[in-house]
C-alpha cells in the first residue's frame, strides 16, 4: 500500500495532501479580506508557494490550477498578477470559475495540483 501524506489538518480538512508523487492543496485564500484583487492574489500565491515547500515541492512542477474568482470584472487584475507569479516557469493547466466564496470578502480562492 502506497503512503499517503497529509499536512495541517483539522476537523474539516487538510491543507496538503501528498500521494504517489502528487501534490494535492486545498483551496488557498488570502489572510487580509480587506485588500483588492491584486493584493489578495498576491497574499493566495505565497500561501501556495508556503504550502507547496511543505510537501516538498515549488510552483515549477505545478501541474493544474483551479481559480475561483467572484467578480469577472477582476479577471484581467488577477490575470496579471497570475502571470507575474508563474512568470520563469511553464504555466500548468488552469480553470477561471467566478464563484461565490464562502467568505463574501473573499476575492479569489485557488486549488493546486503540483509533480512533488
């Protein structure tokens, strides 16, 4: 039977979840609801770039992303700074949904899947 890791849990769910090589992350949300698109995404990135160096990877080896935006008039916002995160690397491959988030301050959420 393969090992299946799991980082930061809790009663609901875990953060990280590490199985055969692959890199799962629950969906990452900014730490300031307080702040525009491009400072919540930029908050959502280093939670990704955190989470994934706990499992022993980094944004190089990302394989898809699901982003969960509320307001599409953000898009092009976001977009930029998505591109300014994954700029030196192949980008992986991605879904834009406009969602309403659980937290209604709450700008984007992005879900990971990442090569360990």
């Amino acid at each position: 039977m393969t090992t299946i890791e799991k980082f930061d849990s809790g009663e609901v769910l875990s953060e990280v979840a590490v199985h055969n090589g692959v890199v799962y992350l629950a969906g990452q949300v900014p730490d300031d609801d307080s702040l525009d698109i491009v400072g919540q995404s930029r908050q959502v990135f280093a939670n990704i770039d955190k989470a994934l160096a706990q499992a022993g990877t980094d944004k190089h080896r990302l394989l898809s992303a699901q982003v969960f935006i509320k307001d599409l008039a953000d898009f092009e916002g976001f977009n930029q700074e998505w591109k300014n995160w994954v700029a030196g690397t192949t980008p992986p491959v991605r879904a834009t949904i406009q969602a309403n988030l659980v937290n209604p301050n709450w700008l984007v959420e992005i879900m990971v899947i990442a090569a360990k």
